[in-house]
C-alpha cells in the first residue's frame, strides 16, 4: 500500500508526532484530497489539549484544507478527480435531524467537525464527506485559501448576515488572524470601516487593510468615538475578550448588532437596557457550510482579500503550532506538503 506522512496527537496533552500510514480509500459518499495546505489555527488545541472527552485518539487536526480530488468514492456526482477544492471547519451534516430538514445544515444536531471528528488536514491526503468539500476557484493560491476557509469564512458570512448597508459604519474589535480580514472585507463590502485595537502599534496595518478610521482603545473611550461618529451599524468583535466587547457595547447605533466571532474564557456582561434602547443586539456566529466557503473563495478571489500568513513545511508542525499558539504570528500559520 502506498504511504503518506501525517501529523497525529497521540493522545490528549501529548507531542505532535509524524508517522506514516496507508493512504486511505474513500467510501461511499465520501472523496480523498490531496493536501496542499492547512492552515493551524486556535481552535486545533480542542484536540492538542482534549477539550472534548469523546475525542478518539491518535487524531490529525486540521480544519483549514486547501488540496485537490484525488480520488472519488461511491454516490458522489457533484465532485470529480483533480479538482481543486478546500475543507473548513463544518466536516459534514446527517440531512435528517430537523435543523438538516429545515436546510439548516450548520447547526445540524450531528454536525462533525474536520479535525476533531475525523482525520483533519495535518496530513498529505486526508478523505472527507462530500457535504464538507468546497469547491476552488482559479486565481487563489492554495496557501493563501486555506485560512479563509475558517477565518476568512467566519468574518464574510458574519459580515455578509450582520444586517449593515454599504456606507453604514461597522467597526471591527481586534486586528489578528480574523480581525484583519475582517477589515479587508468589510472594505469591499463598501462599509465606513474602523478598526479598533489597543495602542497605536496597528494603526498603521489597519489603514493599509482598510479601515478608514483607527480607534485606541487603551487611550480613549473606543464606544463614545463610535458614538459621535453616530453609532455602529454592527461591531465585529474578533478580540477574545469578553471585558472588552462589553466596553463596547454602547458603541452600537440604532438597530445595531455586535456579531461575536472571538472566544474568550471571560464572559460578556451587559445591562438590560443596554440591548432594550434602541433595540440593539448581542449575537455569536458560527463559521458555515461548504457553500459559504464557496462564496467567500471567490469574493476573495476577484476583491484581493487575502491573509497574511506564514508557511511551515508539514515536518515542523510542532513549530508551526507553538508559533500560532504564541500569538506572535502575522497574523495565519500555515502547513505546507
């Protein structure tokens, strides 16, 4: 049998290890990728720390894959051999719960996630579900797509449902791995973009993403500047913090809405009649399926969204981990095969 290299967590809290195995045949419903890229993003230490009990271990991680068809299995006819495609964090749903009935896919009561419910994209080929696979346009580099299939999809389909109309101001909270992305599509989405960060170390990076306007918040009151700017349409909030999207509440305008796409340990706290005056919003959003990907693959693709990355070859996972676990990274790690 023919082998490939994988990157595994062997058990829960342990090292990366690289082995070997069999490439592995697809079943029914499912197609084999060969991987390209992957990107290593915060949401990979669910299986590096065993922060679900029914994780089954070894697990390969990896749930921002960028590669093409290599093989295809029984009973799939949207897909072919050698095309390109990616994977993001929604692995699949059942078509029967009744979120699934309801065409609500992404909160499927079954749903998997790549990389914590199978084999993710640390790896050169890894099989997936139909369902999950995104199809990829021309024009993208497979090492740039791959982190826009989690932190590129999580910001356009948060955008894209947050309710704001060209010309409306929608401030971004935190300029990281989602937070600068967040800035470049808003721009193209044709907001008043302000991009909202402590210090002025990233004014500068802000303003050459997009922002029209930058906001300190460690020298200033960031929800009274959006204020006298009238108020935010929606505030995207990136920062994992929830000390400092309560700050920000206040910030919103008129039927605004703050979209929370940044997990903190510390919780939200808000005051009733923050949310009841002026009708305003507090809501979380979720990635997307295999279409969201899609669109934002190709919004990206003829706008110039892209993210800024660093490459590490598959053999130094471990450093490519602990690189973007150390917050240091500008801004996306990314695995290459």
């Amino acid at each position: 049998m023919p082998k490939m290299k994988v990157a595994i967590v062997p058990k829960a809290g342990a090292d990366f290890e690289l082995i070997e195995r069999d490439i592995p045949t697809p079943g029914s419903g499912q197609v084999r990728i060969k991987v390209t890229a992957c990107g290593v993003c915060f949401s990979d230490h669910i299986v590096k720390d065993g922060l679900m009990p029914w994780i089954q271990y070894p697990r390969s991680p990896g749930h921002e894959i960028a590669g093409e068809i290599d093989e295809v299995g029984p009973h799939v006819t949207s897909l072919k051999k050698g095309q390109k495609v990616g994977v993001g964090w929604h692995g699949g749903h059942d078509f029967t719960c009744i979120q699934c009935r309801r065409g609500d896919f992404v909160n499927c009561a079954n749903e998997k996630w790549t990389g914590i419910h199978y084999d993710g994209g640390y790896a050169e080929y890894m099989i997936a579900p139909w369902e999950a696979v995104a199809a990829m346009p021309d024009g993208l580099d497979p090492v740039e797509a791959a982190p826009l299939l989690c932190a590129g999809i999580t910001t356009f389909n948060a955008l894209r449902h947050g309710g704001a109309m060209p010309g409306d101001l929608v401030a971004i909270l935190g300029i990281g791995g989602l937070g600068h992305l967040g800035i470049q599509f808003a721009n193209k989405f044709g907001y008043q973009v302000a991009g909202i960060s402590r210090g002025k170390d990233s004014e500068a990076l802000a303003k050459k993403l997009g922002a029209h306007l930058y906001i300190d918040s460690s020298a200033t009151n960031a929800a009274e500047e959006l204020k006298k700017l009238g108020g935010a349409r929606v505030i995207l909030s990136t920062a994992p913090s929830g000390k400092a999207m309560s700050s920000l509440l206040d910030g919103l305008g008129a039927n605004g809405r703050m979209l929370v796409i940044g997990v903190g340990p510390d919780p939200i706290e808000v005051q009733v009649g923050q949310l009841i005056f002026g009708n305003k919003e507090l809501k979380g959003w979720a990635s997307g399926i295999a279409p969201d990907s899609e669109d934002t693959l190709r919004f990206a693709a003829y706008t110039g969204v892209r993210p800024m990355i660093e490459k590490f070859p598959l053999e130094k996972v471990s450093d490519a981990y602990n690189r973007m676990a150390s917050g240091k990274a500008q801004f996306r790690v990314v695995l290459t095969m």
